[in-house]
C-alpha cells in the first residue's frame, strides 16, 4: 500500500439490502451495471444491493474487503480522469471456495435478479449454434455434483431448483455478456441443463422464469499497476481494485422481469424496449466486429492499443471501409438512431488516447467471439451479394493470431479455450489453403454451410497469403488503396 495513505472507505449513508447477485464480477460490470444501479436507487431508492461472485479466484474480494468493498470508477474523459467511489456492493462471494454461500444467497427470497458477466466461454455453449456443449469437462462436472457447482450454468439452474422446491418464485436472469440475443441464449443452455435433471423444474423455468436480453456497452479496460498508483495519487486514498472506464455508456434492457421487479433503470438513462435485437446487432457486429478486427491485424503489425490502431491511417480507413461497405449495409438501425453516426461516434471513442485497451487482450477467446462478431455478417453478405474481402481478412488476421507466431517470429501468448486445438491444426497443414481449410473444420466457430462457400474459402485464401507474405499493413494499405 502506498505508504501514508489512507484505504479507500465506503460512502457514508445506509446501506441497501440485497436484491441482486452478480456472476462474474469483473472490471467491466463494475464500470457499467453497478453504477447504473447504484445510480437507480439514489434516484427512486429499493433494495438492490448487490452480492457479487468471482467464479474461480479470491483476488477480487480479497481486494475490495478490506476498504468495505467499495471501489473507485475512474472516467477517462478528454478532458482528464474523474474519479467516483461506488458503493453499491455488500460483499464478494467465492465460488469456488464456497459453493453452498453462493447457492443460499442465490436462494435467498428477497433476490430478485442473478447478473451475469462470465465472458462468452462461462456460458459453455457451442458459440456457431448457441447450444449448451454436453460434453463440456466443467458441466459433466455439474450435472454430477449439482450441489458443488463450478460454472454459472450450474448455479443458477440448482438455485432456481432449490427455489422451486422451497415454493419461491425464481429470479430474473439477467445476461449482460456480448452474446446475441444473451436473453434467449442464457435461456437456452439453463432449460437444457435443468431438463438434464428434472423435466418439471424445466418447465418451471420456461413459464415462471424471466431472461430479459440486453445490450451493453462501455469499453474498459483491464486495470494497470500504474492506474492504481495514479488513483492513489489522485484521490489521496488507496483503492486495490479501481476500475477505469470511457465516459460512454449504453444499456439496452428488454423489460421482462419476474413480477416487473427490477431497480428504475429508466430513471438513469438505460433503455428499456421489447425487443433488444437491432441494438444488439448494431453493436456486436459495429464496435466488437471491428474491435475484433483491429485487435488481430493490429496486433500483428505491432500495435498494442485500440487507440494506437486508430492513430494509424490505413487501419483507420480500413475500419470505415468495414462500417460503410461491409457492416452497415445489412444492419436494420433501431428506432431513431443513424448508423452513420453512431460508427463515427465510435472511432471518437477508439480515438479516445486516455483508453489503453490492449489488442491483445481484446484478441482473447476469438473462438467465443467470431460468430456474433464478424461471421454472421459475412453470411448475410454473402447470401445478399454484398462484399467480405474486409471481414475475410479480419477471419485470416485471426487465423495468423491463433498460429501463435507474430511477424517478427516472437511467439503469441494465445489465450482461447480452443487454443491448443487451433494450434495444432494450423501447424498440422503447410500452406496458406491448408491451414484455412483446417480452421475452417472447426464446427464450434464456423457453421458448415459457411465453411463450404467457396468465395468465403478463396477470399480467405488469398488474405492469409498476402498477410502472410507482406505483412498485415502492406496488406490492409493495398485493399484499401
Ligand atoms: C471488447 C469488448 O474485449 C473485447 O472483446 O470488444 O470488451 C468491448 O470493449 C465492449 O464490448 C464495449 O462495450
């Protein structure tokens, strides 16, 4: 701890009683949900404290225990940092350690709503058709140890078991991952899992249940050592576990929750809607298909943050080629909103150089996220005649990036829960065709319908050639010249 500095302590006032647990109490659900529900109940009161639940690792409440589990949300505006203690919090959970308080919590009649930011791999789903994967190691794990569950999906389908036995109604589920339509596909894997143990708690769940789909938007970044330093500095007070965050901020909900119990998130600017798709799509497939995007061929050409991509002229031309010829093109816009602007504010906010965003840690687990981000789009533009040179080369970037070798021979720290096996089978095949072949085998990521199309297989074909052989610059500046 910085030496002659006070720990950060919770803000005074009372203390809400809980209403929520949230699964997965990473950075980003910090910046973005808790606030908006800490924001709620100032503005029309309730009992929405939230419990949080790390899966797997204690760091996080070990951090945050001792200064009470609030935290400092730091705003990364252009005109400077602006720090903000969140007291919303009432305690962090161990999973792992203690399966049973996090069941007796998620059983506990006064919560009314189980959040979730697991990433797109805790939902152990096969990503291309959104069903739960059975022979995932941790959900045989699950189904046979219902009481001592390791994974989201376990958890909630044994409270919500518990709860039906117990003659309390269930709680919504509330799924805020880059999923698409995450309502319906959190829906999908619990249903399954519960008709694996009991049809009629199934059934329960599908006419008693709620899972509202949402979409969610904040870009934060994974906090630094020198964030925590610089927010010591700035507030003379010491906080382990800070969260840095852009001032943008989205929340789309559809407004389906068990007896309409919920914080008044209308009241702080969350939309609330019937139907979450449109918004849904514009976002996964403008900001995290380009995301994406740039996270891989930036990554191999060097380029460490989203914002240092968006400095870069041709990657900056080739992200606007993606939104205006390749993305927007196939997207419905929401209601009132224009897509010309809304792509324009989002490379304000690539721009933004206060964000350090890490290509590589945007690059993660591409096998969880390339369907909802850039593969449904190339679908579409194929079936409708529209071009994918652009969301090819991006799929071929991808493709250099989980070959685990960078441009200039260095190894890749590949983090992806289908790495090894995407490894060995692009070291298994010796030519650019070979290895997208190989890739293209993989049926969790790409559909065989897709991985069949000819134009899809020779375009990529041709873009993991030249990337392979230029370069990823030289190559996005030749497309887009
Ligand atoms: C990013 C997202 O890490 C990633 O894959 O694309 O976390 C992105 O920053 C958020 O979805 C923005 O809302």
């Amino acid at each position: 701890m910085a030496e002659g500095i006070d720990r950060l302590t919770r803000p005074e006032g009372p203390r809400a009683a809980t209403g929520i647990v949230h699964l997965g109490l990473g950075a980003f659900f910090r910046a973005h949900g808790a606030i908006y529900i800490e924001e709620a109940m100032k503005a029309s009161g309730g009992d929405w404290g939230i419990i949080g639940v790390s899966l797997m690792r204690p760091d996080q409440r070990d951090a945050m225990a001792p200064q009470d589990f609030a935290y400092t949300a730091v705003e990364l505006g252009p005109d400077g940092e602006h720090p903000h203690v969140i007291g919303v919090l009432n305690g962090v959970l161990v999973a792992r350690e203690n399966p049973e308080a996090v069941l007796e919590q998620m059983s506990d009649p006064a919560v009314k709503i189980v959040s979730l930011t697991v990433t797109e791999k805790g939902y152990c789903h096969e990503p291309s058709t959104g069903k739960l994967n059975r022979n995932h190691p941790d959900i045989i794990h699950d189904l046979a140890h219902p009481d001592n569950p390791v994974t989201a999906i376990g958890m909630i389908v044994r409270a919500l078991a518990r709860r039906h036995a117990a003659g309390v109604k269930p709680f919504t589920v509330l799924c805020c991952d880059n999923l698409p339509e995450n309502g319906r596909v959190v829906k999908g894997v619990v249903s399954e899992f519960a008709a694996l143990v009991d049809e009629d708690l199934a059934r329960w769940i599908g006419t008693e249940g709620a899972f509202p789909s949402t979409m969610v938007d904040r870009i934060v970044p994974a906090t630094k050592p020198e964030d925590i330093e610089r927010v010591a500095a700035m507030t003379g007070r010491f906080d382990a576990s800070p969260v840095m965050h852009e001032p943008f901020r989205q929340w789309v909900v559809e407004d389906r929750f068990v007896d309409g119990a919920r914080p008044d998130l209308g009241k702080v600017g969350v939309e609330l809607v019937d139907n979450v798709t449109p918004y849904e799509h514009m976002k996964l497939r403008c900001l995290n298909g380009t995301h994406s995007s740039l996270a891989y061929l930036g990554y191999l050409a060097g380029k460490e943050t989203i914002a240092e991509c968006a400095a870069d002229a041709d990657l900056a031309r080739f992200c606007q080629y993606l939104w205006a010829k390749e993305i927007t093109p196939g997207l419905k816009a929401p209601p009132g909103v224009s897509l010309a602007d809304y792509t324009a504010a989002l490379f304000t906010r690539y721009a933004n150089p206060a964000i350090r965003h890490r290509t590589w840690q945007i690059a993660m687990d591409g096998s969880q996220k390339l369907p909802q981000r850039l593969l449904g789009t190339v679908a579409e533009n194929l079936a409708a005649d529209r071009p994918i040179s652009g969301l090819a080369l991006a799929v071929a970037a991808w493709m250099r990036y989980v070959g685990g070798v960078d441009e200039q021979g260095k190894p890749i720290d590949v983090r992806d829960p289908l790495a090894a096996r995407l490894k060995g089978l692009s070291d298994g095949a010796h030519t650019p065709a070979a290895k997208v072949a190989a890739l293209l085998t993989v049926r969790e990521i790409f559909p065989e319908t897709l991985a069949a199309n000819d134009t899809f297989r020779n375009t990529l074909v041709t873009a993991y050639t030249r990337l392979a052989g230029q370069g990823a610059l030289k190559t996005i500046k030749d497309m887009i010249s």
